[in-house]
C-alpha cells in the first residue's frame, strides 16, 4: 500500500472513531450531554487522536528510518572499490536508487512483471535502453553490480512498505478500540484532548529551534572538512579570491566580506532615511485617505520578484549612473558597481523598513502624545523626542531585517554589481558579495570534496555568524534604550 493509501485509511478510521466515540459517550448517559463530564466532540477528538497520533508517528519514523537501514544493507553488498570513500558511495548509491525507480516505472508501464525484474541481468538486456524508455536517464552503462544491488534494494523497499502498513494500520485500530472503549461519562476527555494539543504546540514551538541547529551543524560540519583542506588563515586573511577547480586556488574572503558589507551599507544609507521618514509621515501626519492610498502603494514593491529588481538595475539605474556620474566624474566606465545594487537593494527594503515602522509607531499609546502636546511641545518635537524613542525596538527591528535581507540578496547583486572580487573604495566599480560566490561554487558538476565547492559552506558559516552578531547588536541597542523608559 502507497503511502498516500495508507494516509486515507488512517483518515478514515480517525473519522469512524470520531463518530463513534461520541455515540459511545452520549449513549453511555442516555443521550443527556450534562451528564458528560466534557462536551461530545472531546471524546470524539480523543478517539480520533488516539488513532492519528501512534499511527501518523509511526508512519513518518518509518519513513525516516527505512531508507537509511535499506541503503546500508544495500551498500554493504556491494564490491569495495565502488563504496570505497563517502564520494563514491553516494554516487554509486544514486545510480542504484535511479536503477530501482526505473525497474518500477517499468513494472508500472507494463514493459516488466514484477518477476522478469527480479530476473534481469545485464546480458539479456540492455538495461540502459530499458531504462531510457520509462524516462530514467544514467550517466553510462549500468553495471552488473548496481543492477543486483537495485533489484535488492527494491525486495527489501517493497518489503519495508509492506511492513510499514501493517504496523501503522495495526496502531491505527488498536487506537479506535482504545479511544471508543474510554469514552464514557466520567472519563475526562476534555483534559486529555488539551494534553495532546499542548504537546504538539510545543513539537510545533520546537521545529525553528530543530532547525536552526540542524543548519547551524550542517554548515560548521562541511567548514571543518573545508578547514582540514584549506589552511584557515588564508581564507580569512587572505586579499585574493580566485577559485580554481584544477587546484591552486586562492580562497580569500576578505574582498567578499567588503562587497558585501559595501553594497548592504549603501543600501542602507537609501532605504533607512526614506522608509522611516515615509513611515512618520503616514502615522503622524497623514490624513486617512492619503494613508490609505500611499501604504498599499508603498508595500506593492515588496511583492516585485527579486529578479525584475534586478532588471531595473541592469538596464535603468546602471547606465543612468554610468552616464551621469561614473563617466563624467572619471570613477568608471561600468554599469555594473556597488552603487547600481545598493540603490535597487535599497529601494526593495523601504517597505520593510515602512511599513514596520509605521505599525511600531501606531502603537506607541496615545497617552504619550497627549502628555507631550500637553506640555506644550510641537508635534514635530513630540515625534523626534518622544515617538521615536519608544518605538526604537521596534524600527531596530525593522532596519535589522532590511540588513538582513540586503546582506542575503543575490539576483539584484549579479545583475547590478557584478561578480568581481575586490577591495575598493569606488562606489562605481563592480564588486561581489558572500552570497553570488556561495551560488557560484555550488553550481554546475561540483566535486563537493573539493575545497573550492567546500569554500560555499564556509562562506555561509561565516554569513550566519555576521547575521548572529547583527542581531545581538540590536539586541543591546534595544536593551539600553528600554531601560530609560521603564
């Protein structure tokens, strides 16, 4: 049974649960629900959970566990020159997932029984065109080894789903009969029920942290390995980068880290000043109407793809500030520089900074502003001395994701400033940043075994360590300014 099959019967015993538990429960008291202790539908629900939740964390364990325990077996079969280091083994691996999928494509097509693809062999058939022809493109010929060891992973997969469904269905069951026996009128259903959901709250509360650590220990496992191939104070001391997949490559981050950090800046010197100037006016001194048009016309340039900026870079904003002021003041030639990209970037995030801001703002209570106009301050005076202060948090906040998202953008960068690697004062000259070299080393036919496609992960170690410090920085602003005003 597929996994989508399985899914829909544990859907349906969960709804027969459902149904019956209440039934159960309400004829258990004579059809009087005030004699329940917790409304019908609690027991219902804690039937039905007690049918999804053994049996959907069944089913998901097992999906997780099955493959890994399938391709060791699978992999311990196999002659050792073909598993012979981590590269080998996964590339020998994939052939043999390729190899199974395209048996079974050919069982589905009609094109092989189940049998004859247990049976085949490299000399009866030319397994590569048998393959082709279901869709199922290899890289060469495939050899006697891969195949056998692809027809066994496919005995021990269809095994493993056969397995799989009778336990998740048996769980499935045994939770109905569990569910639908407890429900009686004294039984706290209401309880459990809010049990269960609070746990998965906390499961559903813990899946950013999850997450955060599985990147964090995917990105420093890959910088060691990169480390234990590239001397660790060339790259981050060295001024040249120049990657080189043939070897003697010269990794430096430094003119990256300076692109980087040169096209966040200028951005931020663009959006900042317009975003929060924009977001004063419409909170203190717009009338409605005029708020109601401008806001949704400054937040429609969020949702403009990244790319279509980066159009604009290329073809409107580069050759007008080439012409205009990079040509006539003698500081280049290009269309392509740090001021092309930091301007677009800068134009995409005065809406984060806006309408962010203009919300904080919003907030600030009323009273404040009474109590300053009172005082017989300006309503000028009242913003810069008493708005802005209290709503700094939340602005810090604003700008830190605009500086975020600018140190993390790539298209606009590619497009607008190029992809050179140097260190330059010249707002003019082409530059990159962090973010393109890390596209740039994982694209195309990579040995990821080479420290010149490991170097990405290093780089993005050290884009995950700026971000950290960034957001502890504003964390200090935010926590010095609060204690004034509490």
């Amino acid at each position: 049974m597929s996994v989508l099959a399985t899914l829909a019967a544990i859907a349906v015993l969960a709804l027969a649960a459902w149904f019956l538990a209440r039934q159960r429960a309400l004829a258990s008291v004579q059809g009087n629900p005030r004699l329940l202790h917790s409304l019908p539908a609690y027991y219902g629900w804690y039937a039905a959970l007690s049918v999804l939740v053994p049996a959907l964390s069944a089913l998901v364990l097992w999906l997780i566990v099955q493959p890994v325990l399938v391709e060791s077996r699978v992999s311990a079969t196999l002659p050792a020159a073909m598993v012979a280091d981590a590269t080998s083994a996964e590339l020998t691996m994939a052939d043999v997932r390729r190899v199974a999928g395209g048996l079974d494509a050919a069982i589905a097509q009609g094109l092989l029984s189940g049998e004859a693809a247990t049976r085949l062999s490299t000399g009866d058939t030319d397994v590569r065109d048998l393959l082709a022809s279901v869709g199922v493109a290899l890289g060469g010929e495939v050899s006697p080894e891969v195949l056998t060891a692809a027809q066994d992973y496919r005995t021990q997969s269809h095994w493993g789903a056969a397995g799989r469904t009778v336990l998740v269905l048996a769980l499935a069951v045994l939770g109905l009969f569990r569910g639908v026996t407890r429900a009686h009128g004294d039984f706290r259903a209401r309880n459990r029920v809010e049990r269960v959901i609070l746990a998965l709250l906390i499961a559903a509360s813990s899946i950013a942290i999850l997450t955060t650590v599985g990147i964090v220990w995917s990105m420093v496992s890959e910088t060691l390995d990169f480390f234990s191939e590239y001397p660790i104070q060339d790259f981050f001391f060295s001024l040249t980068w120049s990657p080189n997949f043939r070897g003697g490559s010269d990794l430096g981050i430094l003119p990256l880290i300076w692109g980087t950090m040169y096209i966040t800046l200028v951005s931020m010197l663009v959006a900042i000043p317009i975003g929060l100037f924009a977001a004063i006016y419409l909170a203190e001194y717009a009338s409605k109407p005029v708020r109601n048009w401008v806001k949704p016309l400054i937040e429609i340039i969020a949702g403009i793809p990244t790319v279509v900026f980066g159009i604009f870079a290329l073809v409107t904003v580069g050759p007008f500030l080439r012409d205009w002021f990079a040509a006539p003041l003698g500081l280049g030639n290009s269309g392509s520089s740090v001021m092309t990209a930091g301007i677009v970037i800068g134009i995409l995030n005065i809406p984060f900074i806006s309408s962010l801001s203009d919300d904080i703002i919003n907030a600030v209570p009323q009273s404040l502003r009474d109590g300053s106009l009172g005082l017989g301050a300006t309503r000028s005076e009242t913003v810069k001395q008493v708005i802005l202060p209290a709503a700094l948090p939340g602005i810090v906040g604003a700008i830190l994701m605009a500086a975020s998202r600018a140190i993390g953008e790539t298209m606009i960068v590619v497009m607008g400033a190029g992809a050179a690697a140097k260190l330059s004062l010249n707002p003019f000259e082409a530059m990159t940043t962090m973010t393109v070299k890390i596209v740039g080393q994982l694209t195309g036919d990579t040995d990821f075994a080479a420290p010149e496609t490991l170097v990405a992960f290093a780089l993005g170690m050290t884009l995950f360590v700026i971000t950290l410090g960034l957001n502890i920085f504003a964390l200090w602003i935010v926590r010095t300014y609060r204690e004034q005003y509490e």
